[in-house]
C-alpha cells in the first residue's frame, strides 16, 4: 500500500451536529439553532424566531459538550491521528461583533484539544462550519456587510493565538461552494430570508447580494490565512470544498459542455480563489450573463493573491451526471443531486455510490492546483439496527468505506500528496441536510432518534474496530 507513514487517519465533525449546549456558559445562538429537524421527504425550516413549539436538533445534538472526554477516548482507542472539528463561533463571540471573547468558551477548546493530544490526535480545526452567531445575520445580513470580514478576523485570530500551540491544522469555511447557488446564502453567507420561516430551498435568490457576499468570504478567508500564519509560520491553513463530481450522461457534446460549465461554476470559480489567489477568467461572462457586478475594494487583489492555502480539503461523497435534455431520473446527493448514473448503486438516501469517482477527482483536483489534498468528509449515511445481541453489523459501511480508501490509495500511488483522511461523521450526529438522527454515519452509535428521544449512550458498531485495523496497519489491513 502507499500511504505514507505520517498519513493522518481520523474522522470529522461539526460543532452544530455534534455539540449541543446550544445556550450554555455564555454561547449565543448560532444559524444552525434556528433549524428544526426534518427528514428524507421533509425539508428542514429557518425559523427567524425560535419557537418552543418546534423540535430544534442542535439544542441537545449528541450532546459533545458534555460528553467529548468519553467520545475523543474513543477515537484515540481506534488509533485516530487526526480528528475534525469546528469550533463554535458564538461559543467564542456570542453576537459575533463583541469585543472581548467568552472565556468559558475559549476554556472548553482547551480542555478539548488537550483531550485528543493526550491520545495523539491532532485536530483538524474548522473556523466557520455554518455556524454564524445569529446577531450578525440578523443585523448585518451576514457577509453582504463588508464590515462582517473584521469580525470574522477578530475571531479566527482570537482563536489561533489561543491555540498556536495545540492546533496545527486550520479550514477556513466549510464547503464554501455552497455559496455559488441560491440555497448556500444562508448557512455559508449567514444572508437572512425575506421570510420569517422558510426551507433553504424555498428562500427568494438575490445574485447580486449573493455573489458579493462570497466575495467579502473570500477576503475574510485570505485575511484569516494570512494572519494565521503571523501568528504562527507552521500553520497549515486550508480551504474546504464540497465536492460535486459530475459525468456527461451521454456522449451528446451538450451534455460534455454542461459539465464543463457547472464544474467551473460550482467547484473551480471557489478553488481557484482559494488556491491561485484571483477570479478564473469564465466568472466574468458569468456575471455579465446573470448581470452580477463585485465591488472590489483597492486592497482585495492583493489580499487575495497574499492569502492564498496551504494544501486543498473537500467533501466527497457521491457523483452525479448531467443531462442538456430533461424529462431524466434524479438522484440525490449532498444538499443537491444531479441525473441518475445508470451504471452506480445509490444508498438509501438516494445519493450514488462511486468511489472510482474519487480517484478521478483526486487526480483532477492535484492537476488543477499542484498543492497537497486531504478528504476530510466521505461516509455513508445508513439506518443502523441494533441486533438482539446489542451487535451493529454496519458491513455496508466497511464496504463503502473500503472501496473509497482503495482509491485514494491508487491516488498516491500514482502521485498525489494526499495529507489524510478524516471520515465523517466518526460518532453518530445530526444530519446537516435532513436534521434527522436516522441517518448516521458513525463508527459510534448513539442511542437518540429523530425525535430526540433517547439515552444518548455510545456503543461501537462492528466498523469500529475494522477501522482501528485499518489505521494500525496505515491502510493495508482492508478486510
């Protein structure tokens, strides 16, 4: 096998899906506190207000807070290098413009990346995981105000001078790309609905508005990489990107073109920025075409081009195809979906399963940009079943799993640096898109349904220890 000896292995979270405490020692309520639960055929709601009435799954999530010295000894039982993280924004900063941070917060961290350096594990540290303290979306309309990249930069400095020395690893925003369609406006942009309740998909899209507000993203980014490495030069700071790896459905050069065009819209415009430090040249037709003008300040370029990242993470999770002719099968797929690929089987959310689909993008991304990769999010989401025994028999899991390492091998040997691995959703949590219990992903069961029932009790799934194999063997023990 070609994993190199200091390949992290390891999982990844999010604060909002993992947490809890929603209002606990000081933290403010966050854009993910206003969401209720929904499921595969009902979509979640933003609501304005928090109602009492309404089920918000991220008040209790899996409970984290209270619980991450029993969960992180886990991980370290199972061999973890690495684990993913965010850190909570208004765990630090309650309103997102104070002034001084919240200690309690800033406390909580510590003893948290103290937790995993004491088993070995590095954290993997996201500033912006969709968790926007709601102050800032509800009086600045999040980052279509420009003066919402200084309190994103108080904050990522704040929280990098505090942990210079336990964290070495750093994502900037979660899944930017999100941003490039209408329904990322407000969990990547904090940009409130006219409506007070709606679901992400039903929000009125204002492309201007939109696109601007990517853009003050984009320089809040650069800013936090480059002060970032003031604070200390070791630093690795990184984009994420969702992933979103899409085939021609036929050979009709239509259908190639479409392609073309949704991968430089929704996944190269947000790389490049991240990594070559300036707009690729199709944007601009774009704008022209959707009538978008970014209002630059004169320092933005040359923030851009300083604050370029250190090595390229993603969500990889499924592919879908594309089609110029309608009347197709869809597919599912993360937060979005695309035509039904004949050839993959789908899980039973509906999103394709293709891990020859990842060396491919893994082969793609490297020759985009020549700087180091890392997977940070890649899973499948399952309805587990506990057996009379107590036993979780998650084969499928191992399956899916086992062919996706697999190619990443292939990957490195033919190749590219990637840095690690972190699988997602390594303990059972909250589903981002559906806000349900049902689908997990873990190597860890907790008990909790969708209703937020439950004791919330941890017990390991047939996974766990085929991926403690997998670690201690750095990858060559798949079966």
């Amino acid at each position: 096998m070609s994993f190199p000896k200091d390949f992290l292995w390891g999982g990844a979270t999010a604060a909002n899906q993992l947490e809890g405490a929603w209002n606990e020692d000081g933290k403010g309520d966050s854009i993910c506190d206003h969401m209720r639960g929904g499921s595969l055929t009902k979509q979640r709601v933003f609501d304005a207000e928090i109602n009492d009435d309404y089920y918000y799954p991220s008040h209790e999530a899996v409970d984290f807070y209270h619980r991450y010295r029993e969960d992180i000894q886990l991980f370290g039982e199972m061999g973890f290098k690495v684990l993913r993280v965010s850190i909570a924004w208004s765990r630090i900063f309650p309103n997102g413009d104070d002034a001084t941070p919240n200690e309690k917060g800033l406390a909580y961290y510590d003893d948290l990346f103290d937790e995993c350096l004491k088993y070995g594990i590095e954290p993997l540290v996201t500033l912006s995981h969709f968790e926007m303290p709601f102050h800032l979306v509800k009086t600045y309309n999040g980052f279509s105000d420009r003066r919402v990249i200084d309190f994103f930069v108080h904050y990522a400095t704040t929280v990098m001078s505090r942990y210079k020395d336990k964290v070495k690893y750093w994502l900037t925003f979660n899944e930017i790309n999100f941003a490039t369609m209408p329904f990322g406006a407000l969990n990547v942009l904090g940009i409130l609905p006219e409506q007070s309740s709606t679901d992400l998909f039903g929000m009125a899209d204002r492309p201007q508005e939109r696109f601007q507000a990517l853009h003050h993203v984009f320089v809040a980014s650069a800013r936090a990489v480059i002060e970032g490495h003031k604070i200390n030069p070791d630093f690795q700071i990184g984009c994420m990107l969702a992933q979103m790896t899409f085939y021609p459905l036929t050979p009709n050069p239509d259908d190639l073109l479409l392609v073309q065009d949704w991968t430089n819209i929704f996944d190269n415009f947000c790389g490049d920025v991240h990594v070559k430090g300036e707009y690729p040249w199709f944007m601009a037709d774009y704008f022209k075409k959707i009538g978008v003008e970014i209002a630059f300040e004169k320092e933005d370029a040359a923030l851009l081009k300083q604050g370029t990242v250190d090595f390229y993470s993603f969500s990889y999770y499924s592919t879908n195809c594309a089609s110029a002719e309608g009347g197709k099968e869809m597919s599912m797929g993360n937060l979005m979906g695309g035509v039904k690929n004949p050839y993959l089987e789908a899980s039973d959310w509906g999103w394709q399963i293709d891990p020859k689909g990842l060396l491919y993008t893994l082969n793609y991304l490297y020759d985009r940009y020549q700087v180091p990769l890392m997977v940070v999010e890649n899973g499948l989401g399952a309805v587990d079943v506990v057996e009379e025994d107590g036993s979780i028999q998650d084969d499928y899991r191992i399956d899916y799993l086992r062919s996706h390492i697999q190619m990443m091998d292939a990957a490195i040997e033919g190749g590219v640096p990637l840095l690690g691995y972190t699988m997602w959703g390594c303990i059972d949590l909250i589903s981002a898109g559906t806000g349900e219990m049902k689908k997990r992903y873990g190597f860890i069961y907790v008990d909790k349904d969708n209703d937020g029932s439950g004791t919330l009790k941890r017990k390991k799934k047939k996974s766990f220890d085929w991926y403690k194999q997998v670690i201690a063997s750095n990858g060559v023990e798949l079966d």
